[in-house]
C-alpha cells in the first residue's frame, strides 16, 4: 500500500527519519528560546488574555502562531518530502493555515484534549484540513502520545473502531486528516516531547491565520517559493482591492510589481 492510500484509508502516516540530527538539534535550540520568552511574558502577565493561552494554559506548553513569530522554522513549513506528499492528498492548491509548538504536562486528571475530538471544522470524503507533527523529541508511551481511531475520518462510519498510538522517534513527520478522531494520552512520566504543529487547508477555506497580515512587501521578495504560495499571497481571498492586486498573480509577478 503506498503512502497516499494509507493515508487515505487509515487517516494517518508516520514517515520515519526525516530530518536529520544537526536539523532537530537547530530546530529544538530554537523552540527553547522561544519558550523561554513566552516564559518571560506569562511572568509579566501578557499573556493571561490571550485565547490561545487560555485554551492551552492547563494542558501544557504551547506556543503559538510561530510563523509570525520568527523565520526559523520556514524550511519546516515548506519542507520538500511533506510538500510532495501533500499535493497529492489535497490533488488542489493549499495553504499554510496554523504553525504551533506544543509540550505536554505531566497531569494528574484528564483535560479537553484527552478526549477524542476532530479538528476540521466539518466532515467531509475529502482531504481539506492536514496536519503535520514533527517531533524535536520521543514520542513515547510514557510521555503522552496521540491516540487516533484508525478510518473515523470519512463523513461515512468506515472505520473499525481500531485505535493506534502514534508513537514516533524526533525527526520523523506524523502526517494526519484533521478529522480523524484523536486525542492526547496523558503521561505517566515527565518527560519532554516537543512537537511543532503545522497545518494545511484548501487554498478556498479561510485559514485560522491570515499570514499576509504578517510580512511587509520588502519581506515577501525575500521568500521562496513554495513560501509565498503557503502564506496565502497568491491564492486567499482578498478583503479589498488592493489586495486582489497581490493575491490573483503568481509568485514571480507578485514580486515584480511590488511597491517601492
């Protein structure tokens, strides 16, 4: 079975060995400061607002929007074997919807994301909504790792009820529907794993971040493709004219025309 019908069938795939181990040490060196400055503004209470620091604050660490955040992690998001792979599952143009890293917490009672949950915002026979895990570090059954229910992503009842941990080694891509069925196991040991989250939409959907917000014009002639597709520059619905401008041409037009 190849690695698209797999996915298709079961919901999930585990690619083994993808990053190299001079790549996970860079990627966790970074992941670490910028935890150490979420760290400083929970501190000073600037983050005690945020929703996003309110959903998670009980479930572990998580840092979120890391595309806006620092440009360290763009090879990541556009990183060729899961690009391949994910023009073929979504078989349409796609974009970069949500970038995360998240930690679990050694807890003594269950929490929201223990429970089975989707998080495609609804069910259809169609691959709308992926999600790439690449661990920085062990995914373990001591430390908490996903459970999913093998097939729970068809609108249609064709899974089994079959359910699967995902254990994983750092550097290996879990590549996921976001309505396939799953939750975070809770740890029976403290031991860190690191994971950032990327997820991927239909180019049509609204992403949960609008990340042409994010660069000025003199960052996008900066960035490579498939970047400036993944941003949402050259496919998102546009709020207004001017906009339209720069999200209806390709790559190489856009930085052509853009304002000095």
């Amino acid at each position: 079975m190849s690695h698209i019908e797999d996915f298709n069938t079961h919901g999930f795939i585990i690619l083994k060995n993808i990053l190299s181990k001079r790549q996970i040490e860079e990627y966790l060196s970074e992941v670490n400061l910028l935890y150490a400055e979420e760290q400083d503004k929970i501190i000073s209470c600037k983050r005690q607002q945020d929703i996003d620091y309110l959903m998670y604050g009980n479930y572990g660490d998580h840092i979120f929007n890391v595309a806006r955040k620092t440009r360290k992690f763009d090879n990541l998001f556009s990183n060729e074997t899961l690009i391949k792979l994910l023009i073929s599952l979504f078989d349409d143009k796609f974009i970069l919807t949500q970038t995360e890293v998240r930690r679990n917490k050694f807890a003594q009672q269950e929490v929201g994301v223990n429970k089975f949950h989707r998080d495609g915002r609804f069910t259809v026979n169609k691959n709308l909504w992926i999600v790439a895990f690449w661990p920085l570090e062990n995914i373990t059954l001591e430390n908490g790792p996903t459970e999913v229910i093998c097939g729970s992503h068809y609108l249609e009842e064709k899974n089994d009820g079959i359910k699967k941990l995902l254990l994983a080694n750092a550097g290996d891509l879990i590549v996921m529907n976001a309505n396939l069925l799953h939750r975070a196991t809770q740890m029976s040991k403290d031991i860190s794993r690191w994971v950032v989250i990327n997820t991927y939409n239909h180019w049509a959907l609204k992403p949960a971040i609008d990340h042409t917000e994010y660069f000025r014009f003199s960052e996008i002639q900066n960035l490579e493709n498939p970047l400036v597709d993944l941003f949402g520059f050259t496919s998102q619905p546009p709020s207004d004219e001017r906009k339209r401008v720069y999200t209806c041409i390709t790559p190489d037009e856009l930085k052509k025309n853009l304002p000095l």
